[in-house]
C-alpha cells in the first residue's frame, strides 16, 4: 500500500482543563508554558519538524487565546522594535514558518478525541494525517517523534500510533494496545481498549497523544456509536474497527514523554527542560539541590 508522507496535524484543543482550574478558567491548558513557550508550542514545532505544513486546531470560544498566539501582533511588534528589543521581537515576529499556515475548526462543545478528530475531516481530505494531543509533551535529543513516526508509516505504508510501557495500575488513564511481537521500535495492534482497568487491561503498553492516520479513520469515526454521558466519540473505537480492515503499527519512540495533563507531569517537564537550558540549567540545578536541602532540614525536625 502506498501511505502518502503526511503533510496535515490536527491538535485537538477544544478541552476544558479542568485539573488546572482555576488557572484554565481564562488561559487554555494548552497555553500553560514550560519555562518560556507554551504547550502549543512545542506540539507545533514537532508537527512542523515531520513536515506538515498545514495545522488544524480544533478549538471553542473559549480558545482564542490560541488563535490569537498564531497570529500577527502588531501592536507588541511596534512597541519591542521601538524599544530596540530585536531578540524578543524575532521571537514574536514570526508566529509560524513561512509557507505553514493554522486553520481553525471551531466546536460549540469540548469534544473528546475522536469527536475533535471528525471536526477535520473537510480539512484533510485523502490523505493520510498525524493527531497530536499537546498535553503529552515528548522530548528527545534527536528526531522527534512525530517525524520518527512518519517516516515508519510512510516506511510501512501503514497507520502508527505512539506507544509506551506504563504502570499496570496506570492503565484506566490511556488507551491500552495488544500487539503481535515487535520488530524493531513496531508491533502490529491487534487489538486496542479505551481506559481498562488493570485487571481488564489486554498488556500495560498504553497509547501516547500522537498519532499517524489513514484517512479511512473518517469514515470509521462517523459509523461509531457515542457513548457516556456527553455522547462521545472515542478516537480508540474508530481505530479498534480500521485494525479489523488493515495494519495499524504500535511505535514505541524514541524520547521522554511528559503528561502535561496532570500538575505532577507539568512540573516534571518544567524541571527536565530548566536542567537542559542553556542559561537556566546551572541556576535550576543549584535552586533545587538547595531547596532540598532545606526540606531535609525540615524532615529531620
Ligand atoms: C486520550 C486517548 C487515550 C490516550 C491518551 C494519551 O485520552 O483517548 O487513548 O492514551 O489520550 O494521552 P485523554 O488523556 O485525553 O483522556
């Protein structure tokens, strides 16, 4: 089968966020920073890295302060060039590289995935296409893994979502795959479970927020029955019946995934790339061997 190399990203960002209330009552979970950028950020730049040149976000009205950060801001630009700020002007001057453009599908509701993925269909057309979730924050030293993983589907000419080994006890926060024996960093799935609990739970390999997909998925995502309270399309029951019809491959990529959806993983991230900054690593390192220090000091009172 041939799998184009994909070109289109959707990021679902219509969520509610609700665990970083009462902070996401005005700014989206999605724009929270880590140290300088915000989460949006860094799915973008990974997208953009894998080659997609079009950027699909599927927001609500309560959002545009997503929008808003992709767009020119003329007022800024004007008072840092006046202010002979040319460092910080470069940062904000080019929201996106050239020749990347962002379309915006707005929802009235907070879909889940596989409703936020539906949302896109006019956009992408028939052509295969990556999903990044941005609270799952991947950081590598070398290819990221959205490219990692469009060049194994284009490769394989087959669908491929991101995998890793989570606690057994994990297991009820992730879809959980089955697969067949891995070759190299791919396994066939065999089967897939949206949030098991442990002991219904087919393997402890659960799916990561990225995912390249065959167009096909559109069509399984509108046969698929909503379910819960909200009527949700879950984006795990779609594929569940497109690995009936064809391969879809697990991946397990190469670098650190950060879960910037719960306080501890946004912490976690926050401090993983303090110690890797440039200017902040000496700094960080000697703020947190002090502070400690002082809660060991604390502890032994
Ligand atoms: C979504 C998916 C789930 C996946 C997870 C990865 O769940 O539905 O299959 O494992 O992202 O972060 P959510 O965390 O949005 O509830």
């Amino acid at each position: 089968m041939t799998f184009k190399r994909i070109r289109k990203a959707v990021f679902p960002v219509a969520g509610l966020g609700t665990r970083f209330l009462p902070a996401t009552k005005t700014v989206p979970k999605e724009m929270l920073p880590i140290i300088d950028r915000p989460l949006i950020q860094y799915a973008v730049d990974e997208a953009i890295e894998a080659g997609c040149d079009t950027l699909v976000f599927i927001t609500n009205r309560y959002k545009h302060a997503v929008a808003d950060y992709f767009d020119k801001a003329y007022e800024l630009e004007q008072k840092l060039e006046r202010a002979g700020k040319l460092e910080q002007l470069e940062l904000v001057r080019h929201p996106l590289p050239e020749g990347v453009r962002a379309i915006f599908v707005t929802w009235a509701e907070a879909p889940a995935a596989g409703h936020a993925v539906l949302c896109a269909k006019e956009v992408i057309g028939d052509e295969p296409f990556a999903v990044l979730l941005p609270d799952d924050l991947i950081w590598n030293r070398g290819p990221g893994a959205l490219k990692q993983m469009a060049d194994a589907a284009e490769a394989r000419g087959a669908s491929v979502i991101a995998v890793q080994d989570v606690a057994r006890e994990s297991t009820g926060s992730y879809g959980i795959v089955a697969t067949e024996a891995f070759d190299g960093r791919q396994g066939r799935i065999n089967a897939i479970v949206e949030k098991p609990k442990p002991e219904d739970a087919p393997s402890n390999l659960a799916v990561v927020g990225r995912y390249v997909l065959n167009p096909r998925i559109f069509g399984l995502l509108e046969a698929t029955q909503p379910y819960g309270a909200g009527g949700e399309i879950q984006l795990t029951d779609a594929i569940a019946t497109l690995l009936t019809e064809e391969v879809v491959n697990a991946y397990r990529f190469q670098g650190t995934r950060f879960d910037c959806g719960t306080h501890i993983g946004l912490i976690e991230a926050t401090i993983r790339y303090a110690l890797d900054h440039e200017k902040l690593s000496d700094p960080a390192r000697d703020m947190m061997a002090r502070a400690l220090g002082e809660l060991g000091v604390r502890d032994q009172d």
